[in-house]
C-alpha cells in the first residue's frame, strides 16, 4: 500500500528552503574558518559544526529529492 504524503504549505517550504540557505553558508563559514583558525581547541569545535551543517544540508538534499522539489543551487565559487 502506498503512504500519502501531505502537501506542505507555501510557509513550511520557504522554511526549508531557508534553512538550506542558512546551512549552505555556514558549510563555506566552518570551513574557511577551520583553514584560518589557529587554536587546536577552537578548530575541533568548528570542525564538529562544520560535520554538523554538512549533515544537516545532506538531509534537506535529500528532502528535496524525495519531493521531487528543486534543490536549491549555491554557488560554490572562492573569494
């Protein structure tokens, strides 16, 4: 038997989508920070935020696909 899913509101798909955004750049933040930071102690704690926002875009991505929604496209050029 297949599972309905229910459709989302106009409001929860453009939170989604913000928090694709907002963990896009935190993904490119973390890790220029992680290159740039000197303190061992405040790089393995960048270093767990930057697994953590890595994680957290996968399952958005994922989201996305399940739905058949458009993934939103972040550049992915250096400054």
């Amino acid at each position: 038997m297949a599972v309905r899913s229910k459709e989302l509101t106009v409001s929860e798909v453009s939170n989604i989508w913000s928090s694709y955004l907002k963990n896009s750049m935190e993904l490119q933040f973390f890790t220029y920070f992680l290159q740039t930071a000197q303190d061992r102690k405040v790089r393995k704690i960048v270093g767990r935020l930057l697994h953590q926002s890595g994680k957290n875009l996968k399952q958005l991505q994922d989201f996305f696909i399940k739905r058949a929604c458009l993934c939103p496209s972040v550049s992915r050029t250096r400054i």
